[in-house]
C-alpha cells in the first residue's frame, strides 16, 4: 500500500465532508467519505487494504468532487448577465 495514496484519502475526506448539503451530490460524497474513512480505521488500526480496494475509491471521490464543483455558478457569467440586463433598463 502506498503511503502517498493514504495520504490523499487524508485529504478527500474532508473535502468530501465540505459539500453543500443541497448538492445533487452531497449524498453521494457522504457514503465515499464514510468508506474513506472506514479504510482510514482499518489502516491505522494496523489492518492491511489492499491496495486495489484504494484507487476506486480515490477515483469516485474525485468524480463526485468534479460534479460538485459543476454545480458551483460561475459568479462573473451571473455578474455579467446581471449587467446587461440592467444596462436594458
């Protein structure tokens, strides 16, 4: 198992746990955190994962995180729509 993947599981989970609760993939992120963790348990419990168990879940975690991202608004599209509407008036 290698310690750079650990590592990064380190890292998604609490992006994983940051999401918005209203995002279509909030529940999604939530169940690959909980497994994250789980593994996370496992390692540091002196158990040993094998190592074909971590990159799925190193891969789901950053799909969900990519379509959460999807979801964020582009904040200067929104001021520039903003903009020209009001330049209508």
């Amino acid at each position: 198992m290698k310690e750079s993947d650990i590592h990064l599981l380190k890292l998604l989970a609490p992006r994983l746990e940051r999401l918005n609760v209203d995002s279509l993939w909030a529940r999604r992120a939530s169940g690959t955190r909980g497994n994250i963790i789980k593994v996370l348990a496992e390692i540091e419990g002196g158990k040993e994962v094998d190592e074909a168990r971590l990159s799925p879940l190193i891969d789901r975690a950053f799909k969900v995180l990519e379509h959460a991202a999807q979801e964020i608004p582009d904040m200067d599209e929104i001021r520039k729509k903003y903009s020209q509407e009001s330049g209508r008036k």
